[in-house]
C-alpha cells in the first residue's frame, strides 16, 4: 500500500506557523530540482561511456588490421632444444618449426639413439598491440601500453567488438548503459573503495607437511580450496621401512609413487614410473659398453680387460689382456606411498594473530657455509654444513678452501665434515618478510654497460681487454686479458630498496619457516583492499589502485589528510558543492557544464572513475569478517550506486583529538561536507547501516533493506529510495523528502521537513515525535503515528490508519474520496483532522514504439510498467507516484503521419497511455508544456525507448541489439475535473473545520449527511470516539501528485 503526502496539515506547539513551510508549488519545485541533479549523474557518466565506445571501436579496428592473420602461438617465443644438433635448426627460418623441430633427431651419428627434438616454450613476446602477457588478444596500443579505465568502465569492450557484428557491439550508446551491461559489453568497474568481506574466514594449520613445504596459501588456487592444497602436502614414505622420500613437484600426492635408483651412482629418480625403471640400467664393461642399452645388447658383448678396453664379440680380435663379458646392472625400484597432511582449525581470531612470529611461522637460518650461488631455505640448508678441524689445536686453516660442501672440507688433510642444521634466528620480527630482510645484503653485478645480470650471469661474464671480443676462451687463445665480473655488496640499502633497482638483487641468509595459514572463506562483496592500512594509507607507497585480496576486519577511513589514500591517490581537489548543485540542480547538461568550469569538474572526475559502485561488505555469519567505511572528508563528496552490507558513515574532519584534518590548503571545513548518494543498495545483514552524522546529505534513488541513520544537523534531501528497512530521522531542520515509498519504518524526531509523493505502504510504519512537518500528496496503506509536533498539509488518500496523540498542532485536510476508507483517530485527530475535496489536475498522453518483435504482453507485467514509469517521470521532472500507466496495448502497424516523424511499415507497434496527477493548474500549464515538448525530443524519446527494449527483452522478447525502434510521442489528452477556484498552494494558517470538540457535526451542505460539504460520501466523524471513518470501494488510486516547477 502506498502514502502520499497531499494534504496534512496537523501543527505542534512548539512549531513555527505554517506560513514558514515550504509550499505545495515549492515542495514540488525541489523534487524536480534533486531529480534533475540524479539525471546531471547519469549524464556525466554517459559522457564517459560515449568516450569509451569510440575508444573501443578505433581500438578494436586497429586490432583486426594488425593482428587479425596471426595464430595464438604468435605471442610466445619458441626454440628447438636437445643439444647442439637441434639447437642449429634455430639459425634459420625454414627449420625453426615446431614441425621441423620434433622431426630432427637429437643424434643422428648414434643410430642407436632415436630421440628427437623438442619444441621448447621460452617465454612471451613483448607486449605489444597484438599480444598481452603471452595472450593474442586485444588489451594495448601500438605502443604496447595497456589500455586505460575509461570512466567508471574497465577495459573489456576491445574484443567484444571483434564479433559477427562489431559495429553493433561497438555501438555503446550511452542509454542503453544497462542494456550494454547486462550484454557484458561494458562491466561496470568496482569502486577503488571495494571492501571485502569474508565468510568462514579463520586459522588454520596444514599438520604432517613433508618438511620445508610451505602451507597452502588463504584462498583457492588451481581450483583446488586450501584444504585440498593441504592435503596434498603429505608425506611420502618408503612402504619398505617407512623412511621419508622427498619429492621436489607439488602435488606431492600426484609425484609420490617410488623412486627409481641407478645401480653404479645410486642416482634416486622420482620422475619415472615402474615399469621405465625395471626396464633401464647399466651396462658394466668397457669403453662402449654405455652404447649397449639393454640388457641382451649388453650381455652379448665383451671386452678386453687389460688390453686397450675394446669392446667385441669377436673372439678372434686381438687381446692383450683377458676377455671378459659385459654384466648388466638393472634399476632399483622402491614403492612408496603418501599420507596426506592435515587441515586443522587454530584458535585465532584475526589475520595478525594467526601469522605472527612463534605461531604462523619461525625465523630460521642454516648453521652451514651457503654456497654464493644460493638464498638460504629448507633445502638449501639441507645441503651445506660446516668444516673444523679434526684435532683441537692442530693449527689446520679449514675454512680456506671450504665452500660449504663435504668434498671441499674433507679434501683438506685434518679437516671434518659436519652436516648443516636448521637454527633459529634471534629477534622479534613483524611478518615473514621481516625476518627475511633481517641480515641479508643487497648485491649487483660489477658491471658498468648497462646490462641487467643475475648473479649467475655476473659470475660467467667478464670483459676481454680486446672490446671485440665478447668470449673467455677466445680471448684468452688470442693472448689477451680476461677481467671477470664480481659481485659488489651494498650493505646500507634496505630489502625494498634494493630490489626497487632492476639491477639488484637481495641475498637473504634467514627465512621463514611458515606453520599457519589465515583461510579469507568465502569471499563477500566488491575486490578487497590488500594494499592499504587499515586506516585507508596505502601501504609502503603503493598506489593501490589494483588490490585483490581480502581487507580485514576495521575501519576504513576517506580523508582529506595528504598521506591519506583518497586524498593521495584519488581526489587531488577538494571543492564545495556550489558550482555543482547550480547546474545540476538546473538541469543543465553535464557537457554545457563542464565546458563552463573545466577545471571544478576535473577536481571532482576521480570521484565518478573510482567511487563509482563502491562496496562495502559485511555479514551477519559467524567467522565473517566485518568492514566499516568512514568518509571523514570534506567538500562536495559523489557516490554513485554504492552498495553496503557492512557500514559507511560520516565523521567530521578538523583538529580535534578524534578527528582527521579537512582537506588542507583550502578553506572547506566539516560543516561544507556534502555527500551526495545515487541510488545506494543498502543491505539487511544483520548490524549493517548507513548513518549520516554530520555535513549536507542528498540521497537520490536506490533501496534499502537495512538501517540508515540521519543525525546530521544540516540539510537533508531524499528521493525515491524504496524503503524496507528502517529509516530515523534527527535533528535537521532542513530535511525535504521526495517520492520515497515505504513498506518499512521510518520515524521522525524533533526535525523541520517536508513530504511530497510519499507513499506508506500496507506493511510500513511512520512515526513522528516532535518537530514541524508539511506534507503533500501523502498516501497511507499503513500506519502513521504523530505523537507530538505540528503537522501542515494534505493527505491525499488514507486507505490505513493514522494516529494523532493529545497535544498535536497544525491543520491537516484529507481527501473526502470515498475510495479512501482508512481510518484516523487517537485523542488529537479531531482537533487537527478535516474531511474536504483534494483537486486534483490530470493530463495524458500516448507514446508509440514501433520495430521487429515489439509486443504488449512482454511489457505488461509489474516490474516492467514501474521501470517504464520511472523513466516517464525522469523525463517530465516529476516523482514516479506522479505517473500512472493507464493502458499498454498491441497496435496495429499502418503508414501514419504523427507530430514530425512518420512510423515506418515494421513488423509490431506497442502503444502505452499514461497520465500525469499534478496540484494546481498552474502546474498543470507547466506539465502540459513538458509533455507537448516531449514530442519533439528525440534524446527523452530515446530514452524510454531504450528502457521498454530492455523491459521487453527481461521478459522473453527476441530484439536485435542494434534494432531499430521509433518512438512517438502523441497529442495530449487534458482530463481535469477541478473546482472553479483552485485551492491555496500553501496551507491556511488557520486548520480548516473540523468537527468541534463536543461532537456536533457541521451544517450538512444541503446532502443529509452534515458534514457541511454538500456530497453524500457518508463519512462521519465521531468526536466521542475521537475517530474519523470513511465508507467507500477501495480502487486503485491514480497515481500522485506532481510535477516540479520549471
């Protein structure tokens, strides 16, 4: 049921007159001044998708011209490898195939050795226009630099425009944005500010890990959850005796089948299976007895032992020595089996506690010498030890020639060998990173040509004193002087510094050994914020513009400190809302806008590219994370489409203990906050709301289904969010709302305000409880209560109850309708409350759509009449409750002349008569004008013809997406039934009559039935009873009240 304000007027005691309230023309004035701004939004971001559609069209034809002959394989670097023999097929063209390649053989002067080639992948190509990280795909320009966000979209349109019909798909015209988006052609980016949250988010431990495997990482991977990344981090075992056999791949639980182990190095491979090992091994015997690979070959053939070593099955060669058969030596195979680790809940509540030092991981470094080549790490440690002297006091230098492994110690006479431990590291570190910073040194190659060398490359490279040569060997075999690279330290740059130069490179000597693993569950809302602090700063001076990870639980706070992220990264210019609320609020085209101050607008453009869509995430389930959004900022402040199951809230910014600083260097403080909200989605998870404590608020569509809180002191503005949830109001004396339906509770406390087109639900409940309220074209389903205060103002039909409690002021007329049964009682109804006619002024008109596939039936439901409304009432400036769709009918397609346009023979034509309900005739003049200029306004038309088509494709129907409709709008239809003299705009000071306290109804107007109004709608009013009841059929209502003034 609905609740529109149109004629309350009801007064408080201590309430100004009613001569300060806004009057009927002036409330209706300001609902079309907010709706014109919620238009102004949707213009400037019309302005970046039309940007965005000619940006993808050139992008995409540059694409084809450039890339269109060349095969995925285009962008990766291909090379024959398998020794020297395959390496010369890459010196020419013609046998750098694949195909080439994988025929060549490795050896062709071993005809025993049949192996071929192998066609190697080294790596991707540089970006360029055709290619992206390895991808042929059209992502960058010809520079090879990546597209740029355009507006409040992300870059996905270039290959959607590569299709059957790309000048279709390219057509990204800016009405049809949310066609465009649901067809995937442009996604809407997520805001930068895009908390996360997360469901079953907790600590876990991978137990029974083979040792130096690291724990699974907090999210899926592979498609596989951490849990099944745990599980296949086992052990793998010896079924023999049960020792450990480790395996280097992971999943180990896919490599852990045996281990193959050669007979003459007692070489253990893992990479083979069964029965590849029982069929190789050795053959034991002389020179060539490596080229006999089997075990018959081998067996069939001799050799000349102490003689020149020559193998033979000829007995009859000569031998100086003594003959003697090859002996076959076979591969070892041991099975084995794997146990899989264990997934196991830890008692921690937080990210922080679950990873810190002594729980989620250990600081550890090796007791043995590490080879230069090497960081330390499990297995490197497990691979170095340490060298002493054999004898206490010996005198033995055994460090001179150790290099950290047990030939080089025990080579060196008097010198043990002793295998490296794993230690732990002394100090108290922040995170893994930490400790593997503590200790390390920064390192690069001594070379001067500007050359980026490993420390690999650093160590085979040097100079040769003749600059023409470029190789050790060459140069030293011509006589010249070779000057190998070293490897200079650089002890005073820290880890993040020294791996900020391409040229360097961080030796670690500690590490992290990790046991716990903080899982982020199931990840709820918008992209998370990984790369921030918790108080909004962006961490280490990144500009996190890109995080993808989960934020954890806290505040995230928007301010206009200068090491602030929004004031840092995303908003340079903070500015008052003055130039903006003149033009949008006018309405004004965005573009004539910003041409007229380019420079006020650039300060406010990063609010539309980056706050656009902005999510903030929450959720009543336990182990769910929990994010808060505090804009702590001043200035004009944009949100557009924001969507909260967490909490956004406003603080006020200034030099207080408690605060954060206003944007420096200009003169906004926290009263010029002005936050201003296009249509919010506001949640119902639990704790979740939305609460405006201070500065000037504006919210303009949207819905809410959970709490929104205004206790702010300044000005108010609402319209048109359909309200579920619960709404309060305090304290402002400047609150106009608009347009709002409501089926939840909204209540009112000691604030001044003004309804227009507000439509109370059967389920909703509004509650007043001091303060001075105007209210127009109010229609009640439900239940109102006014516990105290002064109302002024009309109800335009009261189909539920309204309660007025003792000591309530002011003058409140209610439409004698007899459609309008509702009842109004309570011990102040009969001092406030009069039955009287509402005039009402009423225009129609017919707008045809005509193109291929067009019919009623998939038009004609409710969601699609209330989308077609609400684009009507955006178009004239008015509230949707103003608009009522009367009829939606097939017609007839035939040749016709209509206004200036003449339909085209199409297939199917579908007419929509609608009506627009306005207060006065002076309105009604104004409307009249709207409409009549509707028909020549070919953008408007465009407009709603762009949402019948998404309406009509909702519902089933097949529409090409470069269809063409036409669009009609008709000559008017004036239907008003008014009295002779129209009602006064604003409220008398004065109530009108109502029926005296001692119950003595009014002269009955000549009717019969004395309530003094000369019709017979029976409605009586029982002062006894303090009630006042209406008889009639209850019908649809036409829909609202009106028009904003031009």
């Amino acid at each position: 049921m609905k609740f529109h304000v149109a004629s309350l007027a009801i007064s408080l005691a201590t309430s100004a007159s009613a001569d300060d309230h806004m009057t009927s023309g002036q409330a209706y004035e300001e609902a079309g001044k907010i709706l014109n701004m919620k238009r102004f939004m949707y213009d400037w971001l019309d302005t970046d998708q039309a940007a965005a559609s000619i940006t993808c069209t050139a992008a995409s034809t540059a694409f084809e011209d450039a890339c269109g002959d060349k095969d995925e394989d285009y962008c990766n670097r291909y090379e024959c490898d398998g020794g020297s023999f395959c390496q010369a097929a890459n010196d020419h063209e013609s046998t750098k195939t694949e195909a080439a390649c994988t025929s060549r053989e490795r050896n062709p002067d071993n005809p025993a050795d049949e192996s071929t080639c192998e066609w190697e992948h080294r790596g991707e190509k540089d970006n360029d226009i055709c290619c992206n990280d390895g991808n042929l795909e059209c992502a960058r320009d010809s520079d090879g630099e990546e597209y740029g966000e355009m507006g409040m979209f992300q870059w996905k349109c270039c290959d959607e425009c590569l299709g059957d019909s790309p000048a279709a798909q390219c057509d990204l015209s800016a009405s049809l944005y949310e066609d465009m988006k649901d067809a995937g052609v442009l996604e809407k980016r997520d805001g930068i500010i895009s908390l996360c949250s997360s469901v079953g988010a907790a600590c876990y431990t991978c137990e029974n890990m083979q040792p130096g495997m690291e724990p699974p990482r907090g999210e899926e991977e592979d498609g596989k959850t951490p849990q099944e990344q745990c599980e296949q981090k086992g052990v793998c075992a010896y079924n023999d005796d049960g020792t450990p056999l480790h395996i280097n791949s992971d999943p180990i639980s896919e490599w852990c089948t045996g281990s193959c182990t050669n007979s003459i190095n007692n070489e253990v491979n893992v990479d083979t299976s069964q029965s590849d090992c029982e069929s190789t091994g050795s053959c034991i015997g002389g020179n060539n007895a490596h080229n006999f690979p089997d075990v018959t070959a081998c067996e069939a053939n001799s050799w000349c032992e102490g003689g020149d070593g020559y193998d033979t099955n000829d007995s009859s060669d000569d031998c100086e020595g003594t003959w003697k058969a090859n002996t076959w030596s076979g591969s070892v195979w041991r099975s084995a089996s794997f146990t899989g680790a264990t997934w196991t809940p830890v008692p921690k509540d937080t990210q922080a506690t679950c990873e810190s030092q002594g729980v989620g991981f250990e600081c550890k470094h090796c007791t043995g010498k590490m080879d230069y080549m090497n960081d330390a790490n499990y297995n490197t440690c497990q691979e170095v030890g340490t060298c002493g002297v054999s004898v206490e006091g010996s005198g033995v230098d055994c460090a001179a020639s150790f290099d950290g492994s047990e030939t080089s110690c025990e080579d060196q006479t008097g010198c043990t060998y002793t295998i490296g431990t794993i230690a732990d590291t002394a100090g108290v570190f922040a995170d893994k990173d930490a400790c593997e910073a503590f200790g390390g040194i920064c390192q690069r190659c001594s070379n001067d040509d500007g050359n980026r060398l490993n420390l690999s490359d650093c160590l085979r490279n040097g100079v040769c004193s003749d600059d023409t040569i470029h190789d050790q060997t060459e140069c030293e075999d011509n006589d010249n002087t070779w000057t190998g690279f070293t490897i200079i330290d650089l002890p005073d740059m820290s880890k993040n510094d020294c791996e900020d130069v391409d040229e360097n490179w961080f030796k670690k000597v500690n590490f992290a050994i990790e046991t716990n693993t903080w899982y982020f569950g199931e990840l709820k809302g918008g992209r998370g914020m990984a790369g921030y602090d918790e108080d909004g700063t962006c961490t280490d001076e990144d500009v996190c513009k890109d995080c993808d990870s989960n934020f954890p639980t806290g505040d995230f706070i928007l301010s206009g400190d200068p090491n602030s992220l929004l004031a840092k990264h995303v908003i340079k210019n903070f500015v008052n809302d003055t130039v903006f609320l003149k033009d949008a609020r006018a309405g004004k085209s965005f573009a004539a806008s910003k041409t007229g101050t380019p420079l006020y607008y650039n300060s406010l453009q990063n609010w539309i590219v980056y706050l656009s869509h902005v999510a903030v995430s929450a959720s009543s389930i336990d182990g769910a994370t929990t994010q808060n959004l505090i804009m702590a900022q001043s200035g004009l402040s944009l949100l557009f489409k924001p969507t909260n199951a967490g909490s956004i809230t406003t603080q006020a910014c200034g030099d207080g203990a408690d605060q954060t600083m206003c944007p420096p260097g200009t003169d906004l403080t926290a009263a010029d906050l002005h936050l201003v909200v296009i249509e919010p989605t506001n949640l119902d998870t639990g704790d979740n709301k939305i609460a405006f404590s201070n500065g000037k608020v504006t919210v303009a569509g949207g819905t809410n289904d959970g709490m929104i809180e205004f206790t702010t002191t300044g000005a108010v503005k609402v319209e048109g969010i359909v309200n579920s949830g619960t709404v309060s109001f305090e304290n402002s004396q400047d609150i106009f709302i608009a347009g709002l339906p409501n089926s939840g509770n909204i209540t009112f406390k000691n604030t001044k305000t003004t309804f227009v087109d507000v439509v109370n639900e059967e389920n909703g409940m509004v509650e007043i409880d001091g303060g001075d309220y105007a209210v127009y074209g109010l229609v009640n389903h439900g239940n109102v209560h006014i516990k105290s205060g002064s109302v002024h103002g009309e109800v335009k039909c009261n189909y539920g109850t309204i309660t007025v409690d003792a000591g309530v002021t002011g003058s409140v007329t209610v439409t004698d309708d007899s459609d309008c049964a509702g009842t109004i009682i309570g011990d102040g109804a009969a001092d406030v409350a009069s039955i009287d006619t509402i005039p009402e002024f009423k225009v129609q008109q017919g707008l045809s759509f005509t193109g291929v596939n067009m019919t009623a039936a998939t038009l004609d439901t409710p969601a699609s009449r209330a989308a077609v409304k609400g684009k009507i009432a955006d178009g004239l400036g008015v509230t949707a409750a103003s608009v009522e769709i009367l009829s939606i009918e097939d017609v007839a397609v035939r040749r016709m002349a209509l206004s200036r346009r003449k339909l085209e023979r199409a297939a199917t034509r579908v007419d929509i008569k609608y009506e627009v309900t306005v207060s006065d005739a002076a309105t009604e003049e104004r409307m009249k004008e709207k409409m009549e200029e509707l028909k020549t306004d070919d953008t408007k038309l465009k407009l709603i013809a762009d949402i019948v088509v998404v309406e009509m494709k909702a519902n089933g129907a097949v529409i090409a997406f470069d269809a063409e409709i036409v669009a009609v709008a008709n000559d008017l239809l004036e239907i008003t039934t008014a009295p002779t003299t129209a009602p006064s705009a604003a409220p008398a000071t004065t109530a009108p009559s109502a029926a005296p306290a001692n119950g003595t109804a009014p002269a009955d107007g000549g009717d019969g039935d004395g309530d003094g109004d000369g019709d017979d709608d029976e409605i009586t009013i029982d002062a006894a009873a303090n009630v006042v009841s209406m008889s009639g059929a209850v019908v649809a209502m036409m829909i609202a009240t009106l028009l904003v003034g031009c």
